[in-house]
C-alpha cells in the first residue's frame, strides 16, 4: 500500500471536513500547528490539502493524547510532535519553516515571540493579541528576528468579501452613507474554568475581538476609511456566570471623515446573526450571512434593480490564506494582513472599550490611536 504522506489527514480517525487534495510543490513551506483546538482540528487543519504550497510539517499541543492522536492522523512524524514545553526546540527542526499560533489569544502574544526567537515565520490567528502593547511586540520581535508575520484575516482571501470589496471601490453604491454589521450568537451555560472564550485572561473583553472582530474588519475594508471618533457601549448581564469575566454585548457607533457612519453590534447572548449592510446615494450592498465559514450570499440593490453574486467557493479562503503566506515566505511578496493591520484593529477595540467606559466619545488619529 503506497503510505501517506506526512501532513496529509487519514480519513477515520478523526471527523474532519472532505477535502480534496492538491500536489503540492517542491518548495512548499512546513507549518508547526500550534494549538489543537476545535477551530485547528475542523478547519484549518483539513485545508492544508487543498493548498498547493503549505503542509503540516509539525504538531504542537499541550494535551499529549491529542498530539499522538492528531499526529497519527495526519502522518505527522513523532519526532515532529512538540508540548508546549518543548516548543522551543522547534529552533532545530528544518521541517518546520512557519508556525501558525491557534491557541487562545492570551498566549499569542508569547508564542509568536518564542517562535521568531527560534527562527521560525509567524501566521498568528485573529485577534493578533489582547493589548496594542502586546501586537508592537510581536512585530518588533518578526522584525528583530528578519521573519515575517501574517494575521489570520481569512475573509481577506474568501471571493464573497473579495468582491465586495471591489464594488465599493467601484462606488457600486454610490457615495457611502452607513454601514451595519452585527456578529452574534448565543453562548450555551458555561464558565471561564470550562470555556477559554469567557475568560478576560484569555479572550479580553469577550465577543468583540472574538466574533465583532469580522464586523470591525468589514467596516473598514467596506468603507476604505479609519474612523475619526468612535462612541460605544457594553452590557454583562448581573448573575449570569457566562459573563463574570467578559461582556455579554458590545456595541459601537463610528463617524469617518467622509461623513459615513457605521454602526457595529456583537453578542454571546442574542440569536444567531453575521451580517453587513452597507447604503449609499444610489443603492445597498446586503451581505447574509457575511464572514461564514461558507454559505455566504451578496445582493446589490439599486433602485428597482437586483442582482445576485456567486463568485466563487467560500472554502477557498483557508487555503487562499495558506498559500498567500508561502508565496510570502518563498517569494517576498507583501503580505495582505500583516501584523500592522492587527496592531490597528486592537487600536480600535481599545477605543471602543474606552468610549464604554468613560460615556464619551473617543477621537481618533489616522492610525487608530486615541487623541489625548
């Protein structure tokens, strides 16, 4: 029987995601998984074999049976399987080109810098960090180091949003008036002991940089503005053991300097919604759902006129984002989300928290940071 290849996932013995595979190329760059979450094990994990230039070359988790089952899995050699501890003996395995950091989003901020300390690319899930402090290190450390840094931005790679983002730029609604996006859903009973995501250590303030993540991103790609003032609010609901540590709700009215406005909401306790709504002069663009996994759908409205758009597989966003990185990598190419645009996104959800917390409204420099 001709044996699998290494990074390539075997069928049964895990539930993952049908894929097809690609042959991948010589220079194809080896990606250490750090991190085994549902997120890693479900998605990111079974597009490596739609890619062409990226494959799984190493493991990383804390949680030893995970690891050997996950590394059986996917042929992943033993030797090639590190814990936490041992993570930084990846310094001497030149299997590994590039980490991709899946773990909660308190604990980025230090496997980057260990990861550019041992030589190694970063391709950092979203949010970059839970501080503006923490994602400037994390860029010092890629530039210390001569390694790049990518931000796991996959609607950046994904034809719906894609497209989207060519018709503002083609002013398919005229002159931008108000942009809408909400991201929610509704948390079953849990605690911070149980779930990673209601943990202020752990996820900070909770659903925005989580989920209201993609509507922040979406009014900014959208628009092509930054905001100049920002004014929010937040609710946490009393006795509710979901929301000891994190908000419940968070929500956010942002003014750009052309005189467009977007109005941003994000739940862990309300129905499920992902939307982006965006009116102009002469029409609307109405994306439901808008960031999905897959399943997306877009309408331009203009008048009495209505016209769908398909333009392409959602999927593709996984191994789009993949192999933009390796091109990256191999061949210097700019990268889409660098740590930059992580750097500016955590500016903001710093302002929105601010504005909640003062009642005021908050002014904002061309680069995200808070006028004083």
């Amino acid at each position: 029987m001709r044996p699998r290849a290494a990074g390539q996932p075997l069928r049964g013995n895990l539930d993952l995601p049908e894929t097809t595979s690609k042959k991948k190329r010589a220079d194809s760059v080896g990606y250490a998984i750090v991190g085994l979450g549902g997120y890693a094990l479900n998605q990111m994990m079974p597009r490596f074999a739609e890619s062409e230039r990226s494959h799984i070359a190493a493991l990383v988790s804390g949680n030893p049976d995970k690891l050997a089952k996950v590394g059986d899995a996917y042929g992943v050699p033993a030797d090639a399987r590190y814990s936490y501890d041992t993570f930084d003996r990846i310094a001497a395995d030149r299997r590994i080109d590039a980490v991709y950091i899946v773990v909660p989003t308190g604990l980025h901020a230090d496997f980057a810098i260990r990861a550019f300390a041992a030589g190694k690319h970063v391709l950092c899930e979203k949010p970059m960090a839970l501080s503006s402090a923490e994602c400037a290190a994390m860029i010092a450390a890629g530039k210390r180091a001569n390694k790049k840094l990518m931000i796991a931005y996959r609607s950046h790679f994904e034809p719906f949003n894609l497209q989207a983002m060519q018709l503002m730029r083609d002013k398919a609604v005229g002159q931008l008036r108000l942009i809408r996006t909400e991201q929610s859903y509704r948390l079953p009973p849990t605690t911070a002991a149980e779930n990673w995501r209601v943990s202020r250590a752990l996820a900070g303030g909770g659903p925005l940089e989580d989920y209201g993540l993609y509507g922040l991103q979406s009014a900014l790609y959208l628009s092509g503005e930054m905001p100049e003032s920002i004014s929010a609010s937040t609710f946490r609901p009393a006795g509710d053991p979901r929301f000891a540590e994190v908000f419940a709700h968070v929500s956010s009215h942002w003014r750009f300097p052309s005189g467009a406005v977007a109005q941003l909401a994000t739940s862990y306790d309300s129905a499920g919604t992902n939307f982006a709504h965006v009116r102009g002069t002469t029409g609307a663009l109405i994306m439901d759902p808008a960031t999905s996994y897959s399943g997306q759908k877009m309408v331009l409205e203009s008048g009495r006129d209505r016209r769908d758009f398909n333009p392409g597989n959602p999927t593709r966003q996984f191994a789009g984002q993949l192999d933009h990185f390796a091109d990256a990598i191999r061949d210097g190419k700019g990268i889409r989300t660098p740590g930059e645009m992580g750097l500016r996104d955590m500016r903001l959800i710093e302002a929105i928290y601010a504005s909640a917390r003062t009642g005021r409204t908050v002014r904002l420099n061309p680069n995200g940071t808070m006028r004083s």
